[in-house]
C-alpha cells in the first residue's frame, strides 16, 4: 500500500482554494482530536470529513459529480438505469393507487429528472416527489438541472431538510447512499479485535489501535458467530454502527410502500472473506480510487461497500419485509433494460452503439453489473416486483 507521501505525489494537487479549504477542516478536525483526549474513532473522523457543517465533503460547494467532479454514478452514466427504476416505481405506485417517491441524497438531479420524465411517458406520475438533501449547493444543482430537464414538472418536486414524520405511502429511493454512511474500523489482534482510532502526530494524521472496548468485541463477535469461524490475526475491515438506528429512521414514515436500495456491496460472507484482509474502504478522488481517507480530507469521497446482510437484519428490526435483493444486471434486466434498447432506432447506428456501451456499463460484471446490488424493503405491499423477476438472490444472504 502506498505511503501517504506517495499518494499525494501521484494524484492531482489541489487548486490553492481547495487547499485552504482542506487545512480548515483538518484544524477543525484536529481540535476535536485534542478536545476527546488525543483520538477519535473513524467513524467520527469520517463523519467530519464528509458531512462537517460547511466543511465536509458533502456539506461544501465543490463539484463531486460526473466528469468534472470526483466519480460518476449510474444515473449520470446512462438514463437507461433512471429509466428502468421509474418502471419498478411504477409498478409500486400502480399497486398502492398513487403516492409520493422520496430520494435520499439527488446527487445533481439528473435521476430526479429522468425518473420524472419517464414516468410522466408512463402515465404514472407520483403526487410529489420528494429529495431529503442536506447540501445547500447540491439543492441548487438539482433545482437548476430539473428545471432544465423537465420544466413543466419542476411544481411536483419539494425539497426537505429531514424526513416526513407520517403517513408516507410511496416509494424511497436511496441510491449510492449507504456506501458514504460513516462505518467504523476494526483490527484482529493477538488480544483480540481493536477499534481503529485517528490520532493526530508530529505527522498529521494517522492511525492507532484502541484499547479493548465492548461495543467492538460485541459487533465482531456477531460477524465471527455468522461466519462460523475466527477472524484472523491482522483481519482489518469495518461495520456500519448506525446502520439500525438509520434505517428505523429512514422507514418509520412508509405505511405502504418500499426502499429500493441500490448500492455495491456483498452478502456477509462475501464481505468478510478471508482474502479481504483490509476491508472495502475505498476514496475517489478526482477520477482516481485509492485506500488512504487520512489525505485530502473534505477533498475526496469515502466510502464503504455494504454489507446486504447486515442491511437485512436492520430491515427485519425494523419491521420491514425484505421483499428482493440481485445484481444490478439482474435487477436492470427485470426491470426492462433490453426492452428499452430495442425500442431504439438501430438504423442511427451511433446513438444505438452508444447506448449498447452504456448497456454494458451498466450490467457487464467487472464493471457495475455484478459489483452493484439491489434490495427492495417493503411494508404492506403484497406484490412480487419487476425488478427481481429475473432472479431473486434473497437466499445469498
């Protein structure tokens, strides 16, 4: 794994207000480092870098989206992945006679967008579609893309800064969400397993092993009983505390409907394989992926992938039914992907192979088709959905 030093070296450097901006939070997160006795978990740390007040990640004004930003999602990839989930959001509003979507987190609006425009050609237009974003900057991207986009429906979409408290019947779409929700970060050792700390040195910031705690013990415990085996020594990976917490919160206002999740991420088994000996925590930063969230911070993206299983249990807690989980391409598929590509004209032979590309994008394994998952969480909806007609992999979990 490459030295802090040499990461720095090899990617782009920041533009000089990136930087101060970067030195502000990194002061602000070093305060807090002397402020709680010389180290905070990760989970802290990571909830300072990407969602710090005015400071973090999400929370200022620089570009993180698309080919000008940091990575690109599926709904910036193609309109063909919006295209298909506004077929699975049909089929859901169809079965309750109407109702609301709500997005967790839109991005720049363009799956807002296409979601609404394709329902809109569907016939099925949700009586509201709601975006639960925190990110000033990222509101007024989204507004100013859908009023480009789709002008005419731009009265239907409202914006909120926390969740509707009832009576919510409809559809919640969290797509790429969980993945930046801060996890926290263990290691196997010979006393058994340790939180990851941050700590601040004569170097900046850095790691250190914590000293013996309950709740680490409990969780890798948990993960160790439903692997059926240790972990071994020097296993370094993480869970998501939260997880249960926001997911009852995330669920309490459905009365009828589903979460449609869309994430990359394993079943349990997968996710702590014995060959993944340094966990899934992954940073994007301009274009490039590498494993080191101590640099750049406020600057680049961290994130985990999911444990679908662990996403399972907060479901059933939660008192929501796990109503299917594929692959992405399988999920794509149900939905009518391939009905969508023959509806082209393949006479423009350029359109049509750009859209093929965007085909494969979408569903080849190796690039998002098998990386990425779908689960479908619903309550009081007694409907077998589109989306995992093609193969339901509830049984992986």
């Amino acid at each position: 794994m490459p030295t802090a030093a040499d990461l720095l070296k090899i990617l782009p450097a920041p533009d000089p207000v990136a930087t101060v901006h970067s030195a502000r939070l990194l002061d602000h997160i070093r305060a807090e480092i002397m402020a709680a006795g010389g180290a905070i978990s990760f989970a802290r740390f990571m909830d300072l870098a990407l969602y710090a007040p005015g400071l973090g990640y999400y929370r200022a004004g620089a570009r993180k989206f698309g080919p000008g930003g940091d990575f690109v999602t599926a709904p910036e990839l193609s309109p063909l992945f919006s295209r298909c989930l506004a077929r699975q959001c049909r089929e859901i509003l169809d079965h309750l006679g109407g109702g609301t979507l709500l997005e967790l987190g839109a991005g720049t609006g363009i799956m807002a967008a296409d979601l609404l425009q394709e329902l809109s050609a569907l016939g099925a237009l949700p009586e509201r579609y709601v975006i639960l974003e925190l990110s000033g900057e990222l509101r007024d991207r989204q507004r100013h893309t859908l009023a480009e986009r789709v002008p005419d429906l731009l009265e239907r979409v409202i914006w909120l800064d926390a969740l509707p408290e009832t009576d919510l019947r409809g559809v919640i779409l969290g797509n790429e969400v969980l993945d930046a929700l801060p996890v926290e970060r263990f290691r196997i050792t010979s006393a058994g397993p340790r939180r990851l700390n941050v700590v601040w040195t004569e170097a900046g910031l850095n790691w250190a092993e914590g000293a013996e705690d309950p709740e680490v013990t409990a969780a890798v415990g948990q993960i160790e009983a439903e692997l059926g085996g240790r972990l071994p020594e020097g296993y370094t990976s993480e869970y998501l505390p939260q997880l249960k917490a926001w997911l009852r919160a995330i669920a309490e206002p459905l009365v009828a409907g589903a979460l449609l999740l869309v994430d990359y991420g394993y079943s349990r088994r997968e996710y702590y394989h014995p060959e993944r000996t340094d966990g899934t925590l992954l940073c994007h930063y301009r274009h490039r992926v590498h494993a080191d969230p101590l640099i750049l911070p406020g600057l680049q993206d961290i994130t985990a992938s999911v444990d679908f299983t662990a996403v399972a249990d907060a479901a059933l807690a939660a008192g929501l039914e796990i109503a299917g989980y594929a692959s992405q391409n399988y999920f794509l598929f149900g939905c009518g992907l391939m009905d969508l590509l023959a509806e082209m004209d393949s006479a423009d032979s350029a359109r049509y192979l750009e859209q093929v590309r965007q085909v494969k994008l979408l569903t080849l394994p190796g690039e998002m088709g098998d990386r990425f998952h779908a689960m479908a969480l619903t309550r009081n909806l007694d409907l077998p959905l589109c989306g995992f007609a093609v193969r339901d992999e509830r049984g992986r979990l």
